[in-house]
C-alpha cells in the first residue's frame, strides 16, 4: 500500500486556490449589480458574473471527478469526533455549494429569459422556459445559498487558522503553494 | 347613351383586370413579425403582437408590388417585463414619442430563390433603407409571404445614452417575419 501523501497536490491546490479566487470576485460582481437600475451597466456585471460563474461550474466537474480519483491528505491525529465531523461537513457542503450556486443562476437566467453567454464565445442553453415564478424562487434560493456559502467559507477559514496558530499542525500549509514538507510540530 | 355605356364597361373592365394583376392582401392575426438581438453575448428573441399589413403583389407584375407595414411598438414582447419596459422607455424605442414604426418598399426584383425588395424603414422617427429578402407562395385563400432582413439599430437612433454602446447590445438586429395573407374585403 503506497504511503498517503501528507501535502495537497499542485493540481489540488491550483483547483483550490483558483475557485476561492473566482468565488470572492462572483460576491464582489454580485454586490455591484445589485443597487444598479435595468440598465447597461447592470447587463455588462451581470454578464461577467455569469461567465465566471459557468467557469467555476466547469472547473467544479474536474474538481468533483479529480477527487473522487484521489484522496485528500489524512486529517492531523488528536482532532476530536466531532472537529473531524465539522471538517467533513464543511467540505462536503463546499462540494454541494459549488454545483448549487452556478446551477441556481443559470436556471434563474434561463427563467428570466436571459440567455448565459460564456465571455461572449458561446452561449450555453437554457436549463427551462420562460417562468417568472420559478425565476423569483431561484433567485431567493441564489441569494440564501450565497449567505450559506458565505458562512462556509467563514467557518472554513478560522478553522485553518486555528489549525495553523492554534494546533500548530500543517492543515493550512498543506494546501498552500510554494511551502515546503510538513511542519516540525 | 350608348356611348357613356360603352365607356363605363370599358372603365370597369380596366378595374376589374386591375385588381385581379395586383391582389391586395392584409396580414391576418396568426402573422408574425420577430427579431433577434444579441444582449450580453448571448442572443435574445423578441415579437411585435401588433402590428398591420398591406400587399399588393403579383410575381408576374412586379412592377407594381407593395408591402407596407405599420408597427405598434408599445406590442414589444421579448419574453420578460424588465427588458420590455426597458425597450419602450426613452433611451431604446421611445414609444410615447413615436408608437409606430413603419415600412414600405420601393422596389421589388426577383431573385434565385425569391424576391428581394428596397423599402423605407420610419422607426423611432428616422428614416432609411432597408433590404428584405422573401419567398411567396400563393395558396387557395391567400398566399404566404416570409422572409428575413438585417437592420443596425443605431442607424434609427434605437440606443442613446449608455444604450449606444455596442459592446453589451449588438448593433445588428436580425427581423424574421411571416404573413399569412388573406384577400382584403
């Protein structure tokens, strides 16, 4: 039996790092649009916002499909039942979050009638027909699962950084680039 | 007497053979008048519920073929409230100052595979030329008569402000339109 590896692979972490990326502009393009009035400006946000959001969608598939080839680095020994279940929980919601929220959009543009252009190189068809009603509940459903999401992200980084100052373990630097082996304990 | 007879058959006879080499159809309501824009990268459809036609026109007398159409343009309808609204404010349509847009051709020649015909577009209050292709299918209780043409909006001024840009909204607009045509009674 091959030895687990202790470090996330560069692929792991380039997934990782890029959508964490991609996820703080999509709060950042969606905070913007929001007090716009229907105007060009508004279009052009939401445009981009949609695009990035259909890139992590993409990127989401080769994330799921890459990890269940591979598994993550072992969780540090002497977490408690409980921190291993917050752990778990956390990153499965992740999982879920990131299908959950470009699939919500995408469904609420296609109701609103909007078809999803991808930066303009194509655009993707619509998941269902023209329907106010389904597009207010998409959009309350986007909007609350983008406060959840919010919270994840929260709770998973404290919980790094308390790995990391507190623990004083390598949770944190396993998933950071250009560090070196596993931290001296 | 019999003179003024002989006169009055002739006159009528030239009428009659009149309407029967230049029929005048009207449009009936299964008619459609569509176009597509592209918004954002992605393309958007949209029709005018309103709007009337009148034909004359004969393949074997060109000469004297007419297609005129009148446009209600408050009857925008591109599949959601906001974007039609937007459409008939001030900046896109302007439908409180012109209602109406209007169409008639000039000229009309055959070609390989149908006719083609010079008309005179009046939409947002300016008018220019603008080229459309179509087929005409004579049938038992009318005829069909279908076909497409590409227009720029910002020839007509449909765009001011930030809605001039062509970057969000394309400048080329593609009409596609079908007339059930019924004999005028």
């Amino acid at each position: 039996m091959p030895a687990q590896a202790t470090r996330y692979s560069p692929l792991a972490q380039t997934f990782h790092w890029v959508i964490a990326g991609l996820i703080i502009v999509q709060f950042t393009l969606a905070r913007l649009a929001e007090p716009l009035p229907l105007g060009v400006h508004k279009l052009a946000i939401l445009a981009r916002h949609k695009s990035v959001g259909m890139t992590i969608l993409m990127l989401a598939v080769l994330r799921l499909l890459w990890r269940l080839r591979h598994r993550a680095p072992p969780l540090p020994p002497g977490m408690t039942r409980f921190e291993r279940m917050a752990a778990r929980g956390t990153h499965v919601a992740f999982y879920v979050l990131l299908f959950a929220m470009p699939l919500t959009g995408w469904t609420m543009s296609s109701a609103k009638n909007y078809s999803v252009s991808w930066f303009g190189l194509f655009t993707w068809p619509n998941l269902i027909g023209k329907n106010e009603a389904a597009f207010d509940f998409l959009r309350t459903t986007h909007d609350a699962l983008s406060y959840v999401l919010f919270a994840v992200a929260v709770l998973h980084i404290l919980a790094a950084l308390k790995h990391h100052f507190w623990d004083r373990d390598d949770v944190l630097v396993r998933m950071l680039p250009f560090t070196k082996g596993a931290r001296r304990s | 007497m019999r003179f003024a007879a002989g006169v009055c058959a002739a006159v009528l006879t030239a009428m009659v053979s009149s309407i029967a080499s230049a029929a005048t159809y009207s449009a009936d309501a299964t008619s459609r008048l569509e176009f597509t824009g592209v918004q954002a990268g992605a393309p958007f459809k949209g029709v005018f519920h309103q709007f009337t036609a009148a034909v004359d026109f004969d393949p074997a007398a060109l000469a004297t073929a007419r297609i005129e159409v009148t446009i209600d343009m408050n009857s925008v309808d591109s599949g959601d409230k906001d974007r039609d609204g937007t459409m008939r404010g001030a900046d896109i349509f302007d439908v409180a100052h012109f209602p109406t847009a209007h169409y008639v051709t000039r000229s009309v020649t055959r070609t390989a595979t149908g006719f083609s015909a010079v008309g005179a577009l009046t939409l947002r209050g300016v008018t220019k030329d603008v080229p459309i292709e179509f087929k005409f299918a004579p049938g038992a209780a009318g005829a069909g008569l279908s076909g497409t043409a590409e227009l720029k909006r910002l020839d007509f001024g449909v765009g001011r402000g930030d809605w001039k840009s062509t970057e969000w909204v394309a400048d080329a607009v593609k009409i596609v339109f079908s007339l059930n045509l019924k004999p005028k009674t």
